[in-house]
C-alpha cells in the first residue's frame, strides 16, 4: 500500500512556546501508525530541531521544512539550504506551496532546481501543485497542473520520482472554508496519476503518494482520504489545533 501521510504545515504560526506545547499535545495522544502510515510536521526554521527532538523516539513521526533555496551555498543571506537541513537531521521539505508561488514567484524552473537539491540530500520532497480560482472556473485546471508536474518533476529519473511526495492543492479552496468535494479531489489525484503514468508508467505512478491540501479538517478528512487515489492530507489551519489534528491522523487509512 502505498505511504499514507497527515502532514501539518504551520506556515508562519506559533511561538517556539507554542508549538512545543501543540507537539507535546498531539504526541501525547499516542496515536500507533501502522508502518504505511506517517505524520510529519512541516514547522518553521527556528523550531526544526525543537521539534525533530520531540519526534526522534516516535514511530514513524516525522519533520519537514517548509522551503530551501535553489541553491547549493553561497552569499545568499536569509536563506536556508538543503545541505543545512541534512545537516540537522530532516528528512523532509515542502516545496511550491502556492503561497510561495503567489508571494514570492517561485516558477516551475526554480522548483526543479530545489527539488534536485533535496534529492542529492537525501531529503524526500513534498512537491505542491494546483491551480487558482479563475482556471477552476475556466475548466482548465487539468492541463495547467499538468504543466506543473512537466516542467519541475519530468527530468527526474524514474528511481528519483518515486521519492517524491505530491500534494494537489486547490488554490481556491486554502484558507477559504471552501473544500473541493471528496470527489473533486478524487478526480484530480487520479488524473495526475495518469499523468505520471503517461510518463514513467502505472507501477511508479501507482507507487507514489499524492495527498490533498486543500482546507482538510477533522470533519471531512475521513471522507477525503477514503478516495483511491487520495493518500493524505497537507493539512493548514487545522493542524494548529491539536484536537483537530489528532482526529485527522486518525482518519489515515
């Protein structure tokens, strides 16, 4: 069965107080994931080791930075590189967050370059893709995500695809209340499924994970990651509330 995935992105949210207090919460729950089942925590910058050393002695729970940069090293000031991340033990990065698209103009080309930085890394990346409200409405969502995945996964070899992790994020449904339908998601995740099929064939689309980001909450995730091709959940607001998440990591299946 392919990785089952609750993963929280604080985004730019709590205080090194606060997030200590939500981890220490929904570790405490002692929720048991089965071994296809993981949960990472995508925190910001100053809180990757607080938080990897809160994880470290639980069973397939996980960190994730929240970006790099698309370069090696260098007079970059700000910036934080895959080979800092490497360096303290973290395993995962989210990439192309439409947010980070939106506000900072990250392009297809520059995602690319981040991707293959983690991989030499040995860092497994959450790669975003999606599309904004006007394209829904214009019925063009499936060709614009698929020049997504073209243009920043299709260079990959087909050994390096099947490290990476995909999160389908409808733009217009972030931050919003609007969720897309279970089916909605369903629809989308298998078409780019196929997509990658198209590419590398159905034996590695079939074996990479492709979870939903889109305004997931503790009373819709069961029903949103019972769909086939809907393996998880990029979880935003939510996974601030500790109630919250915990019910969502226990809706994996």
């Amino acid at each position: 069965m392919r990785k089952q995935i609750a993963a929280a992105n604080w985004k730019m949210n709590c205080t090194y107080q606060q997030g200590e207090q939500l981890l220490d919460e929904i570790l405490s729950a002692n929720i048991a994931l089965k071994g296809h089942q993981l949960t990472i925590f995508a925190v910001p910058f100053p809180y990757l080791i607080m938080a990897k050393s809160e994880t470290e002695e639980e069973n397939n729970y996980f960190v994730a930075a929240q970006n790099c940069y698309n370069k090696k090293s260098g007079a970059y000031t700000g910036e934080v590189s895959a080979e800092m991340l490497q360096s303290i033990g973290i395993q995962y990065c989210v990439l192309g967050h439409s947010e980070r698209r939106e506000y900072f103009q990250e392009s297809n080309k520059m995602l690319a370059e981040k991707l293959d930085l983690c991989l030499q890394y040995d860092i497994t990346p959450i790669f975003c893709c999606g599309e904004p409200l006007n394209i829904r409405e214009a019925g063009t969502q499936n060709s614009y995500v698929e020049v997504q995945l073209q243009e920043s996964l299709f260079h990959l070899s087909e050994s390096a695809i099947k490290r990476i992790v995909i999160a389908y994020e409808p733009i217009w449904a972030i931050g919003t209340g609007k969720t897309a339908t279970s089916d909605q998601a369903q629809e989308m995740h298998a078409y780019l499924r196929s997509v990658l099929a198209k590419k590398y064939g159905a034996e590695t689309a079939n074996a990479i994970s492709i979870l939903y980001g889109g305004s997931v909450k503790a009373n819709n995730a069961k029903e949103l990651f019972s769909q086939p091709d809907v393996d998880g959940g990029l979880v935003g607001g939510a996974s601030l509330n500790a109630a919250e998440f915990i019910t969502i990591i226990s809706s994996l299946k």
